[in-house]
C-alpha cells in the first residue's frame, strides 16, 4: 500500500526527527514531496509505502506523537 499524506507539525514537534523515527521503527518507506517550516509549524506531504497494516500502524503512531495526520484525496496507490 502507498499512501500519500499531509502531515502538519506543532512548535512542540517540529525539531524532531520524527519521519526518520518512523522509517527506524516501522517497515515503511518514506518520500517526502514538500515540507514547509514557519514560525514553529511544519506541514510535509508525504509518501508512505508498506504493508497495509504497516502503514495503518505508522499512522496511528504519528497521530500519538501529535502530529496532524491528513489523507491527500486519491492517495492510495495500487502496486
């Protein structure tokens, strides 16, 4: 599953390395597309490709870091 998201960033988690915490931790593949900082927000559209349930799991678990978690539309990706 390839899964392409907006993921949008507080002053609190913006200086952590979360998406590289998340390719670490899950077995996903990442490609960021766009990422934007500005006074201590970020927003980052990202690709994400795994296991569906892999990817589920990455979800929940950047939801619980607090980081906004937004499915761009038609971002599911057979293959």
């Amino acid at each position: 599953m390839k899964l392409r998201v907006y993921l949008t960033f507080t002053s609190e988690n913006a200086r952590e390395p979360i998406v590289w915490k998340l390719g670490r931790d899950f077995d996903v593949v990442t490609n960021i597309r766009t990422a934007e900082i500005k006074e201590g927000m970020g927003l980052m559209g990202l690709e994400i490709d795994g296991e569906t349930e892999v990817v589920e799991a990455a979800i929940s678990w950047l939801e619980s870091q607090g980081v906004h978690v937004e499915p761009i539309e038609q971002s599911v990706i057979a293959g």
